[in-house]
C-alpha cells in the first residue's frame, strides 16, 4: 500500500476521493490518534483545493474517526478508556448478530469474495505488509455484515468499526515487530474458521467463532493498550450472557 496515495477514481465526487486516501492514511497508522489534519497541508500534498479537503474532513468527524475542536481544526479521535470500552462492547453485539444472520443470507458470490480477502491475506506476514494487513481485514469484517443485506446494520458496524482503535492496535505491533508473525498468525486462522463456519451454513458456529475472534481483540485491548482486564470482562459481561441464551432457546427450537 503506498504511502502517498493518488487520486485514481474519476467518478466519485472529490470530496469522496480525498475522504478515501485520508481514511486509508489513517488505517495505515500514517496519521496517529491525536494527529491535526491541516486543511492546507492536505490540499497541497493531493493537488487539490481546499473546499473538497474540507468537506472530506466533514465525512471524517461524521465517521467517527476524528473530531473537530473549536478554534483549533480537526484531529484523529483519541478514544477514552470507556469510548474503546463501548466500542468494543457494540462489536461483539453487531458482530455475533451478523454472522448469524449471514450464514442464512450470504450468496455464494459473496463467499467467494471472503475466500479471495482471506488468500489476499495469507500473504501479508510482513512489517510492510501491516497496512494493506489491516485494510484487507476491515474488509473483512464488512463484507460480513454486508452480507446480511441489511445496510442499516452495515451503516451502524462501520461506525462503530471507526470507533474501535485497531489503528492504535497496530502502532503497538510497529513498535514490538516480534509479536507481529504470531498476531498475523491467529488472525488469519480465525478468520478462516468463521468464513468455514459461514459457508456450511452454521448460524451458531459462525456467531460462535466471531465471539472468539473478537474475544481475541479484548485481550489485546488489555495487553497492548493497557485497557484493565476486570473493565474488559465487566462489559463482555452486558452481552454474553444474552448472546448464550439466544443460543440456548435455538437449540432447544424455543421460539423466540
């Protein structure tokens, strides 16, 4: 993924197109938590004026990745404990929901498209391949959710997903590179096992296999980002007993 992205798409709005690269720059891990995104800067850099610039930066706050301070400008979101709290709390809800509902409704088109994200990242095992890593896995993610044919429901995972600090997650990884192979390793190991379960149509396995995987991303929360454990475990607590019992009426083919 490079570094300086161009302005490549012809037919999407420049607002669409800035907001594109800024966004991918900062999936990169280019532009940090705490970053100011100077209008000016930007303009310069992309050849373009300042009015798509700002307007792009208007989709970023709107996003959730970056907030606008009085006097000051924008910069990337630096999440509170509790907002990676709550962030991490709605993705076990939106995610299990998901893929127990895409094991019904996913096509094969679309299984085939999971397969192809998960061959891409079989091959991404390296410091460099980390930015292109994490893109592919948003991708991931989304055409999961997408799956379920519900776009409020995509519309509301992307919002949250902006709100979730993967990017900060990675930073730690640039910053210990010997933990980078075995992250990469069961990433990609639990992502093919809910793809798996999605394509044999198993609705409780898929969402069973999506808790452990973001499970997984809770213990890196506490040991990357120093998110307290007991903090970790009091907000798994609001959902997954709620999760274990819709789980529990299916098998007993209770209606619900």
């Amino acid at each position: 993924m490079s570094a300086q992205p161009s302005l490549v798409v012809p037919h999407k709005p420049m607002k669409e197109q800035v907001y594109d690269i800024l966004h991918e720059k900062i999936l990169a891990g280019l532009y940090p938590a705490g970053t100011w995104l100077r209008q000016g800067d930007i303009a310069r850099d992309l050849g373009v004026s300042m009015t798509p610039v700002r307007e792009a930066l208007d989709l970023l706050v709107s996003s959730g990745l970056a907030e606008r301070v009085p006097y000051r400008g924008v910069r990337i979101r630096s999440p509170s404990n509790e907002d990676i709290l709550d962030a991490y709390c709605v993705r076990l809800l939106l995610e299990a929901a998901a893929a127990y509902a895409a094991a019904v409704t996913i096509a094969p088109q679309q299984l085939e498209e999971l397969r192809r994200l998960l061959e891409r990242s079989r091959q991404l095992i390296s410091l460099d391949d980390m930015p292109e890593e994490r893109f592919v896995g948003r991708q991931l993610h989304s055409a999961i959710v997408a799956a379920t044919g519900n776009r409020l429901l995509l519309k509301t995972y992307l919002t949250v997903l902006n709100s979730f600090p993967d990017w900060m997650l990675y930073e730690h990884l640039y910053r210990q590179p010997e933990l980078l192979a075995e992250s990469m390793r069961v990433e990609f190991a639990e992502h093919s096992m809910i793809v798996e379960a999605l394509a044999g149509r198993d609705r409780r396995l898929a969402a069973q296999r999506t808790l452990e995987h973001m499970a997984s991303r809770g213990r890196e929360l506490e040991a990357y980002l120093g998110i307290p454990g007991e903090s970790l475990r009091e907000h798994e607590e609001q959902v997954l007993p709620f999760l274990a019992g819709i789980w529990e009426r299916e098998k007993e083919k209770e209606p619900l």
